[in-house]
C-alpha cells in the first residue's frame, strides 16, 4: 500500500531523510530531478535520439521555490544528455528565489544555456511535438496563483505539446479541493515524488492533472514506518495476498454457502449479475432469493444458483449461510424493508447492504443502529451515501462524513467512484467483538476506468463481495480486495470492448484474467 499523505508530514519525511541518511536538501533535490529524467528517458525515447528528424524540444517552467529547483536539476541532466531544452523563469529582481533553487539556476548557467525570462523575453514558441514541463508552484500553495504566475498556467494550458508537472500541477492545492476558476496546469502527467496527493483522487479535480505516476526519490522507511498514514492507495499485491487457496481435496462447501437478496418484479438482471459475479469469483453454493416472478429467469440465466422465494423462507434459518447480500433491485416497498429487517434481525454472518438496501436504510434511519458492528459493508455511489449521511459541500467532506459514517456503526463503507474509497472502523477507536481492526483507516482504489459507469456495475460488485466474505475473508479484506478486482476486470474488458461499448456483463466475462493477474503476483 502507497500512503497518502498530507503536506505536512511529506515535509517532515524529507527533513527527516535529510537528518537520518547525512544528505543536504540539495542532495534530495537533485534525486528528485534524476527520478524524474529517468522517467523521460524511458518513456520520451525521441527526446533524446540524435538521429530523429522530429527531435521534440523540452519547455521547462520554473518557479522560484524549490518546485523550479526540481526544473532546473532536470534540465541540466536534460541538456548533458543531449536533449533540447528550453528553460523560463521569472526575473530574480521581482522575488527571491529558495536557496536550492538558485544554486540549481546558478549550475544551469555554467552549462552556458540561456535562461529565457517571464514577460522580459515573451513567451516560448512551442509546437504539438514539444514537451511542456511545469516546475513553477509546488505543494506548499493554499489558495490561488499570484496574476503572474497564472498567466504563465493560462499559456501552458493554451498550447497543443504533451505536458509533465513535477510532484503536483502548478495552481492545485494538494489537500483540499482547489475551485474549478482556479489556474491549474491542465492535462499533464504528473511526476509526484513517493506519496500521492489526495487532491489527484478528488473529482472536482479531473484533468488536474489527466493522471499520476509515482517515482521513488529514497525517503527514509523508518520514518514512514513510525508515521501511518490515515489513507493509502491500493496495489496488486495488497489485493492479491487475500486471495483464497483452494486445497486439492477441496468441496464446494468450503467456499461458502451465500445468500442473495435481490430483484423485484422487472429486476431480475440486478440478481443475474450480481449471482453470476459471485459464481464467478469462486462461491462454493449460491442462494437467490428473489420475487416468484423471476424464478424462470433466474433459473435459466444462473443454473447454478438454487432459487428461494422469499415469502416462504424460514428467516431463522439464515443464520446458516456464510454470508448474506441484499439489496441489488430489491425496491422500497414494505415488503422489501422486511426482508432487510429479517436479515438485521437473524443473519449471523458478515453482510453486504447495495443499492436499495442502502436506500431502505436511509428511508428508515433507526435501522442502522441494528447494523452488526464488525461484519457489514455497505457499497453506495454518492447520492445513496448523501441520503444516508446527509449532504456535504466538496469531496474532502465527504470523505470526513464517510470516516466518521464507518466510525458509528462500525461498518466498512465502499463509496463508489473513480477512486473508490474504502473506510473501515478505527479512527474514532471502535472495536468489534474480535478485537480491534488493524489496517489503515481508508483505501483508495487505483482501477478501474470510465467504462464502469454503466447499470449493473454495482451489482457485480456486490456479488463479488459476497463471495469473498462467503470464502472467509474479513469484511475489510473482502471490500478492499472486491474493488480492486472489480476495477481490474474492468480494465481488462475495456481493452477488449473499448470503455464506450462496455456492460457490466463483459466486467463478469474479464474476472478470469483479473484473478489471473493477482494470483501471478501472489505466486
């Protein structure tokens, strides 16, 4: 897991690298600046053949702190390698520039490149072959760009190259969400140094930058070890080591037995996906409950699920199965708030609550005290967690309500997005009868793609969570471990679909090569 950490404690994480390995904040620097040219020079091959009729030029923006030092470094190592650079920066008569910064600048003029000055000298002429790189404001901005910083932003923004920011888009405030009439950097790759921002996973701001990598720049283990982060991103293996073995002498009783509460009369195709997602990731038996109305379908579109009629179930019995989901197209009616009121009242497995399960609950607010602490997941989009928890005004929020919504009932909540974000109970202290939960208090999901946003995707995830509970993982490892794979099949089906043509049937057909995936990296 990648930490996500706020500007603070990166600073913090540098000073104390500084101090622990012997290195000055000009030593740092220029690792910075090398994980960044190592990173051009793989993926801009061109920049740097010297036999390319269309060598693509480098326009680097600098500022005065030490974001412009990170610019400076790099076109050095860019200028000794061979490349063509072009450097701006605003006058040093105007401000004074971070001690780093000028020596970096100072260095830079040694090579005899001329440093092209804001306003003085223009603007650069650049064309859609050149490189734009933006190394003028770092993460220390709260509020918005000085006028003339922002005309330069208002000039990156104007031309037609491909774009880089180092660490984080010039005008985007790193931890909270930055206002849309703000100049930010639009549509570059940002080169962010170890940790990402929480401000690249907020939807306010999308093309802020269009995306992310992270470069390891070597800051110290031991303090990131002895400094948790309240937040981190999800990557494969974190997934992939809760995958459940399946011993030779295996039976089907070993993986599970579920059930699934879902579709109403004309919503058969919630329980369909959400039964054949959780077939699919490995449930041992399926149950589906469903109106008589759907039996036919049901049967015929999941043969290997058996069909239970509700109306005739014995909800006592419940209390038998591994673990219970409920709520994909079930409705609001009276007889689909008993059914969850059974559920809360008998169950005695971990849950899983979607769709109009979340909706019941939030019609009827007093049942959420019945939540078991400790063994349910709820998976709400935005508006079914605003009428659960209320309205919020941006993202960061949000994502402060939805802690504390996990935090009260002791639930772990799976708030659906682009970067789905993953909170289990913990901050506030909360403990469940086995004991404390470890594990960060919140994850955030790096797959996935736009082509998920089509009906029915929430259904495959609920199956998918179903089946890993069913198959004895904890309601956080499940949730966690269901979002990554449901995000990686779609990926997956993207590229054999293209986003625009993708259902949530072909999210289903891709899980095989997403488990696929995982199960490389675990063995």
């Amino acid at each position: 897991m990648i930490p996500v950490y706020p500007v603070d404690i990166i600073r913090k994480a540098d000073a104390e690298t500084i101090r622990r390995q012997g290195i000055s904040s000009w030593q740092l620097m220029e690792r910075a600046a090398r994980a960044c040219f190592d990173f051009l020079f793989e993926n801009e091959p061109e920049a740097f053949d010297p036999a390319s009729s269309r060598k693509p030029k480098f326009v680097i923006f600098c500022g005065r702190g030490n974001n412009g030092g990170d610019g400076f470094a790099l076109a050095r190592m860019l200028n000794e390698k061979g490349s063509i650079v072009e450097v701006w920066m605003p006058d040093k008569k105007e401000g004074r520039y971070s001690p780093d910064a000028e020596r970096n600048a100072q260095l830079l003029q040694e090579t005899n490149m001329p440093l092209r000055i804001f306003g003085q000298d223009g603007l650069p002429e650049t064309g859609e072959n050149d490189i734009l790189t933006d190394a003028l404001v770092g993460t220390g901005l709260d509020g918005r760009l000085d006028e003339a910083t922002a005309a330069v932003v208002d000039f990156i923004n104007a031309c037609s190259g491909k774009k880089y920011s180092i660490d984080i888009p010039s005008g985007l405030m790193a931890d909270k969400p930055t206002p849309r009439e703000n100049p930010v950097v639009e549509n570059s790759l940002c080169l962010s140094f170890q940790f990402a921002k929480k401000a690249f996973l907020w939807p306010e701001n999308e093309g802020r930058p269009a995306g992310f990598v992270l470069l390891d720049i070597g800051l110290d283990e031991n303090f990131m070890r002895g400094n948790p982060a309240d937040a981190y991103l999800l990557q494969d293996r974190d997934a992939a080591r809760n995958l459940p073995k399946r011993p030779k002498f295996a039976h089907k009783g070993l993986f599970g037995r579920d059930l699934l509460i879902a579709g109403s009369t004309g919503m058969a195709g919630a329980a369909v996906l959400a039964g054949r997602a959780a077939l699919k990731s490995g449930c041992g038996v399926l149950s589906i409950a469903s109106c008589a109305d759907n039996r036919l379908v049901l049967q015929t579109a999941v043969p290997e699920a058996l069909f239970i009629d509700p109306s005739l179930m014995d909800w006592a019995k419940t209390a038998h199965y591994s673990a219970i989901g409920i709520g994909p197209g079930i409705g609001t009616s009276d007889e689909a708030a008993q059914w969850l009121k059974n559920v809360l009242r008998f169950a005695a497995c971990p849950l899983v609550i979607d769709a109009d399960g979340l909706n019941l609950l939030a019609q009827d607010p007093t049942l959420l005290e019945f939540l078991p602490k400790g063994r349910c997941i709820l998976t709400p989009h935005p508006k079914e967690f605003e009428r659960l928890a209320g309205k919020t005004s941006d993202s960061r929020e949000r994502l402060r309500r939805q802690q504390e919504f996990s935090d009260r009932y002791g639930a772990v909540v799976v708030l659906k997005g682009a970067h789905t974000s993953v909170s289990q109970p913990g901050s506030a202290g909360i403990r469940t009868p086995g004991g404390a939960i470890p594990g960060p208090a919140m994850l955030f999901n790096t797959t996935g793609n736009p082509g998920m946003a089509t009906g029915g995707s929430g259904d495959v995830l609920t199956g998918l969570c179903l089946s890993l509970l069913g198959q004895g993982l904890s309601v956080w490892q499940a949730a966690y471990t269901a979002v990554y794979l449901h995000g990686l099949a779609g990926d997956y089906a993207a590229l054999r679909c293209t986003e625009q043509s993708m259902a949530a049937s072909d999210i289903i057909a891709a899980l095989p090569e997403a488990f696929r995936q995982l199960q490389q990296v675990r063995f």
